[in-house]
C-alpha cells in the first residue's frame, strides 16, 4: 500500500513540512512520484523507521551546546 505526504505525516505525527525537512535530510525513503504526487511504499517506510531508531539506541548520546560553567566553593 501507498501513503501520501499527509497521510505519511499522520503516521509519523508530524507536520507535512516535517516530512519535508525528512525527505531532505534523507531520513524517509525516496517518494515514488505518480502523476504530480508522491508516494512512499508504506513497508519501505517502516522497515526504515524501525532500522533508524535501532541505530539511535546502539550510539551513545551526545550532549551538545556550550558546557556549563563550574564553580568550586
């Protein structure tokens, strides 16, 4: 089955303009385009998913900005 760009969001619980940003940053598979609309094979999208958020939990977190100041009494 195929998904539109909405109905995508919906499942992702996202804004469209999320999906956007994803299918920028390549973190959705490629849309396939038929007659001006794109579609996302719905196993494909959830094959990447749960692969993705696999790798997430094996990286170790990074704490990212500017360290916080320490003050020894």
């Amino acid at each position: 089955m195929y998904l539109t760009k909405q109905e995508v969001a919906a499942v992702l619980r996202v804004s469209v303009r999320t999906i956007t940003t994803y299918m920028q940053q390549e973190a959705i598979p490629k849309p396939k385009k038929v007659g001006g609309i794109l579609l996302w094979d719905e196993d494909e999208l959830h094959r990447k998913i749960v692969f993705s958020s696999a790798c997430e939990k094996t990286q170790e977190s990074v704490k990212r900005g500017r360290p916080r100041k320490v003050r020894f009494a």
